[in-house]
C-alpha cells in the first residue's frame, strides 16, 4: 500500500468532513435540525448514505447522525514516525469521504448554491431507469467519472470522443490548475448531456459522488438491493464490483501539490472511496500505483498513461467487453453519439422533417435479387447542393438469407434509428415515412456523404444480424420524381405490416418469449413477452424476442411453450410456470399474465410505467417515469418503483411498457382498461389516439373524458369525488380485491 496515497486520501477524508461539519452546523443554526434535506426528484433520500449505512436521511438532524457516521470511519492521519500499512484504513478514509461528499453535495440544493449552467448535478431516478435499458442490453457497456482537466482542449475533445466511439458514459468533475474537462468541452461547442453519454456534474470534486451514488442506486433500482446493515452495504459493494462496470481517470497535475503527491489530498481521498466500489483509477500523471488486486478486479491504481492509451487500459483494467464494429465511414461512430442534435446553424443539409418527404423501407427479397454491399444513389447528392439545402429521401434496403422470415422486416426496419444516429453529426428521427434526418457542416467536412448511410446500414445489419441475414443491398433516392413510387409501394406494405401484426392474438400462439437480458443487473427478474403484451421497458415485443432468439438461440430470448393452460382468464401456463421457476432461481414459482392482483409479472427497475391500484376508487391509476409529481396513492413515481423494481412481484403494482395499457389484454383478468382512473395528463396525450380506438372497441368511447389527471386530482379523495361526478365505471365493477 502507498504511503503517499494513503497519506493523503485520509488527510482529504479529514479536509471533507471538517467541511461537511462546517456548512451542516451553519445551517442547524439558520434552519433548525428540522429543516428539510432531498436531492431532486428520488425516493432515495441521499443515496450513497442510505445504500451505505440505511439511514433515510430527510432533515438537518439526520445529516447530523450521517456525518457522525463518518467521523468513526476516520482514521487518524498518517504520521512521519509510525506507518502501518493498512489498506483498511484507507478505505475506510474513502467511504467518510463519500458520506461527506454527498452531505455536502445535498447541501447546496438547500442554500441554493446547486449546479447551474453546464452543470448537471444529481441524476434523478427518472434519467437513472431511463439509462438502465441502455446499461442492462449492453449499448452502455460501463462509465468512466473523469476528475481534473487535460493539458489542452483538442486532447478534452479527442478523448471524450475515444470514450463516445466505445460508447461509455461519461461522468465530469473537479478540476485541475481552475479547469475541468467539462468546461474545455463547452469551450469547443461539444454537445453534454446524457443522450451524448457526456454528464458534467459539477466543478468541485465532490461533485464526483454522483457518480458513485447513481452506482449506488443501480445496485439497489435494477439489482433488489435493500439497504440496511454492514451485510447489506457489503452486498451492495459487491454488487458493483461484479455488475457496474465502471473507473475513475484522474486527469492533470494539481499545482502547489508537495513532493510525489501531484494530485490533490481530496482527489485521493473520493479515489479510496471509488474503490470500495471496485472502481479502479488510472491517470495521465505519475502518481504512485497500487498494481496487486484485491478490492478491484485487477489493479487499483494505474498511473503515468498516455492520453492516447488511457481508454483502452481503462476498458483492460475493468474488464470491460467492448464491441467494435469498423464501419467505413469518415466520423467517429458509437453510441455516445446517438442523441446528438444537428441544429439549424449546425446544419450542411437536411431530409424530410417539415420541408419534405423522407421514408425507410426494409425488405427481404431472394439471394438471387441481393447483390451484397451494393450501394446505388439516385438522385443529388449532399455536395450537389447548395449548405442548408432540404432533399426529398427514401432509403430502401434489401436483405436476404436462408432464414430471415416476413415478420423480421419491420424488427430490423426500426433499427435504421439507432444505427444512423451512432455516427458523429448525423441526426436522425422517426421511421416509416415520418423520418427527419440531419448531416451537420463538420461530418460533411470530414467527407460524410449519403452513401456513408449505406455503409453504415450495411455494416451493422450484417454485424448485428449475421444469423438471418447473408446479404444486404442499400437504394437510396432523392430524386423526387423518382421517389414517388417507392413511397406509394412502402405505405401499402405499412398498412399490411400493421394489419397483420395487430391482428395477432396471445391465443394464436403456442410458443411466448422470454426476455433476461435485465438479469445482469436483476438477478431473479424474468419478462415473459406475448403477442399482446411487450416487455416492460417498452423495448422489446414478441417479434423482437423472436428474431432475437433465431440471432443468438443462447442469447437474452428464448422460446417459452405454454403448455397446458392453468387458468384461462387470468393466462397462466404449467410450461410457463416451469421456465419461470428456472430461471428465477426458485424465487418464483407462477405468473398470471393478465392480472396484476395475484402473481403478477415481475419488474426489474427500468419499466416506462408502473400501474397501481387505488382501493378507494375500485380502479388502477398508471404514471410514467417522466412524472415526477405525487400520485393519488400518496407516492411518486421513483418511491413506487423503489417498492416494486428487483425482480419481486407486487400484487396491485406491475411495471409494464406503454404500449400495453391500450392492449385488449391489459390486465384484462381484472377488468382492463375500464379500471383505469388517473394518468398524468402528458401520458394521457401522448397515447390519446390509441386510448381512443381501444375504447371505441369495447363500446366506451365517453371513458376517456373520465379519467383523471393531476389537472383534476392527486389527493385519493378528490379523485374519488371526480369519479363520482363523472359517472365513472369503475366504480360499480366487482371489487378488484
């Protein structure tokens, strides 16, 4: 163990929570122990505290017993005459570090000192289960928290960059010599948020406990974690280790720092507490090493790297596997890159939109009517006209294989989004004939042409889908003239699509899909996904599972036979029930899919929507994870999803994917949609359309109008008042309990 780290990470340790003291008694005495203490929309109170020590802290007064928590973790500091080497205590140091951090973090948000500008601050729990599907299907392989600066904001760009391509989500904070990383990015006009994966959280180093607390919270929302003693902060750290696939890079010298050190005492100190977490460091800078494993999986503290090198030792370090697919196209390509905004001044030119017509259409066709890795334009191309110029375009893919099947189409159709938007400066949006695509002035610079949408469309069809798909042909047009037929031949096999397709019944079926692909994250979770009922995180149907399945027959998706049916109504299976019981590890034993009374489906944490029942009313109330107000059963969003998230069944609460709620089998053992009392008014809007056809069918047009929103009611008592003034149905149906 180092003298100097561990030096030092206990002097920071000392330096933070002397600090945390400071700021926590000037406000006991402005505010009272009384006063109120939160981070913005959790139900985890402080989240690292809570995961740590199980203390729900929601005042002044229980920051206090945190912070006295802290103070017996300190070790006494290092002194000249006498070094034990004990890595005990520097971890220990580490974890009051964190404690103190988040204090002080938590703090701000009460003085009104929280992070502005660039500054993102805290990660609510809506953005950490939004990211989760990302985490647990492998898109986000890990993340990196980034402490200090580079020696030039060409070398911040270039590894934010190298970080984006291996699509690792990228967390900012500290600073070195009175710059960070996130500021030289917004220097360059880098774009920073999560659709970026690039999150600056603050200037000072405590920022950096958010990262550690949404890891915190990943162990406890996806993994089922609950907090509570010294067993259970052990689990949860474990948990990280194994799970979270995550390191710290500490970038830059600190000046005035003495000796060996040259990084800062409090920059050591949140480095010991990153590695209780597993979390390895690594830096540009010479400091001392910590190279035998232990804590970490590999090494713990790796220094002097190039800038160059440091990425790829980092994923090495961790343990981290990362896929690279080499596209031939002049930007850098990744997932980091997929919510990028091309704006108007940003803009060479644009398709579809408001300003013309722009379609996708995939197709499988005979290997004799597939020439593999053709790409034909027809029509302008983008350096043909004039910057800001608006084309009319349609992209018509042709694949074929032994084993691709009608029904795929429409699977890997969708997928033209997510594989257009990884490119650095491309833009995309939509599907079908709603599609809105952006090349910004900086790819086309770099060369990026609309035969690059070929290669990319190729490439990652045939990486992605090599299973099913031999051959992969791009048309892309836009000529408007030209276009006019292919547009008219794609809207009739829309409309086919869509009939054949919302046609299919459960009952058609003899054969469900599983979906497991959260048990990297939730153990014990299992989706069951059926023609009317797709996975709970809205990402997956049964069709996707399918193709999934013929991809990789060892993958997250596998074939479920139903077997002899148990009951009926409420669609439960005996060879369901068996495959559950597997692959839950013997914590569940039966699932009704059609009741979220009795058995209900589990949920892992990174549902769209949980649906709840509200007694009082006889009916269900349904939030989406982007409401963050209270509800008419007295909680939010995030504290619901806290109770019903980690693979556990609930009765009267299902985590489920928005697509469900206007399914004709929507908890349809329990009386379906009529029990739907309360939704937030932008979800309500959101699926308007849908809820309108689904009441029409089922002769209840005038429902719609009765249904409550935070508008109308978020107390259980003016909500049942609103039931009752409109004539609700619900309310005369049969008890749902």
């Amino acid at each position: 163990m180092s003298r100097i780290i561990a030096s030092a990470a206990i002097r920071g340790a000392h330096k933070y929570v002397k600090e945390a003291e400071q700021k926590l008694n000037k406000l006991m005495e402005e505010k009272g122990p009384e006063g109120k203490v939160a981070f913005p929309n959790t139900a985890y109170y402080l989240p690292l505290i809570y995961a740590i020590l199980g203390l729900e802290v929601k005042s002044l007064k229980d920051v206090k017993e945190a912070l006295q928590e802290a103070k017996y973790l300190l070790p006494p500091l290092v002194t000249e005459k006498l070094w034990l080497p004990y890595l005990g205590n520097t971890l220990d140091a580490g974890i009051a570090t964190l404690i103190a951090q988040e204090i002080i973090e938590a703090l701000k948000y009460l003085t009104g000192d929280e992070p502005k500008g660039i500054w993102l601050g805290f990660t609510d729990d809506a953005i950490l289960r939004t990211q989760g599907i990302k985490l647990v299907d492998g898109r986000m392989p890990g993340f990196a928290a980034c402490a200090g600066a580079l020696p030039t904001n060409e070398e911040a760009v270039a590894l934010a960059r190298a970080l984006q391509e291996k699509s690792i989500l990228v967390f900012m904070a500290s600073s070195s010599d009175g710059k960070s990383m996130a500021e030289q990015l917004a220097e360059e006009g880098i774009e920073m948020n999560w659709d970026t994966f690039l999150v600056p959280y603050g200037k000072d180093t405590s920022a950096a406990v958010h990262a550690l607390n949404f890891a915190a919270r990943a162990a406890m929302t996806f993994g089922g974690i609950k907090p509570g003693d010294f067993k259970k902060a052990r689990e949860l750290l474990l948990y990280n280790k194994e799970r979270v696939h995550a390191f710290v890079l500490a970038l830059g010298l600190d000046p005035g720092v003495n000796g060996d050190q040259l990084i800062t005492d409090e920059k050591y100190a949140t480095a010991a507490g990153a590695i209780n977490f597993g979390f390895p460091i690594l830096s540009d800078v010479d400091i001392p090493q910590i190279l035998p494993t232990g804590i970490c999986t590999y090494e713990h503290v790796v220094s002097g790297i190039s800038l160059d090198k440091i990425v790829s030792r980092a994923i090495e370090v961790r343990d981290i596997k990362i896929k690279v697919t080499e596209i031939p196209i002049p930007v850098p390509y990744g997932a980091g890159f997929e919510g990028e905004r091309v704006r108007k001044e940003q803009m060479q030119v644009e398709f579809g939109g408001k300003r013309t017509v722009a379609f996708e259409l995939l197709r499988g066709k005979s290997m004799e009517e597939v020439e593999d890795g053709k790409i034909e334009i027809v029509g302008p191309e983008v350096d043909q006209v004039e910057q800001g110029a608006a084309l009319p375009l349609g992209i018509l893919v042709k694949v074929a294989g032994r084993k691709f099947q009608e029904d795929f189409e429409s699977v890997l159709e969708r997928r033209n989004h997510e594989f257009i938007s990884c490119a650095n400066g491309i833009f995309h949006m939509g599907q079908r004939a709603i599609v809105w695509i952006r090349i910004s002035k900086e790819a086309f610079n770099k060369g990026f042409r609309l035969k690059h949408l070929g290669e990319i469309l190729i490439a990652k069809i045939h990486d992605e889908y090599s299973a099913i798909v031999d051959k992969v042909q791009v048309k892309i047009i836009t000529d408007e003239e030209k276009m006019k037929a292919p547009l008219e031949e794609a809207r009739k096999i829309y409309h086919q699509r869509d009939e054949r397709i919302g046609g299919m019944k459960d009952e058609d079926v003899d054969t469900l899909y599983s979906c497991i692909l959260c048990q990297s994250y939730a153990p014990d979770h299992v989706c069951i996904v059926t023609p009317q009922r797709l996975g709970l995180c809205g990402a997956y149907t049964w069709l996707d599972c399918k193709a999934s399945f013929e991809l990789n027959p060892r993958g997250p998706n596998e074939p479920v036979k139903k077997g002899r049916c148990l009951e009926e109504v409420k669609g439960q299976w005996e060879g369901v029930n068996e495959y559950l019981k597997l692959k839950s590890h013997g914590n569940l034993e039966r699932f009704n899919a059609y009741s979220m009374i009795e058995d209900p489906m589990t949920s892992c944490g990174c549902f769209e929507c949980i649906a709840a029942i509200l007694p009082e009313t006889n009916g269900i109330m349904i939030v989406n994870r982007e409401f963050t107000e209270m509800t008419p059963i007295g909680m939010t969003f995030s504290t619901m999803a806290g109770q019903v998230g980690g693979g556990v069944q609930t009765p009267g609460f299902i985590g489920m994917g928005k697509l469900y709620i206007t399914s004709e089998k929507f908890i349809s053992a329990d009386g379906g949609i009529k029990r739907l009392v309360w939704m937030p008014k932008e979800l309500k809007e959101e699926i308007k359309e849908r809820l309108e056809n689904r009441l029409a069918e089922i002769g209840e047009s005038d429902l719609l109008d009765k249904i409550a929103t935070e508008e109308d009611a978020t107390a259980s008592e003016d909500l049942v008042k609103f039931l009752q003034a409109k004539g609700h149905p619900a309310l005369s149906m049969e008890p749902m309990m």
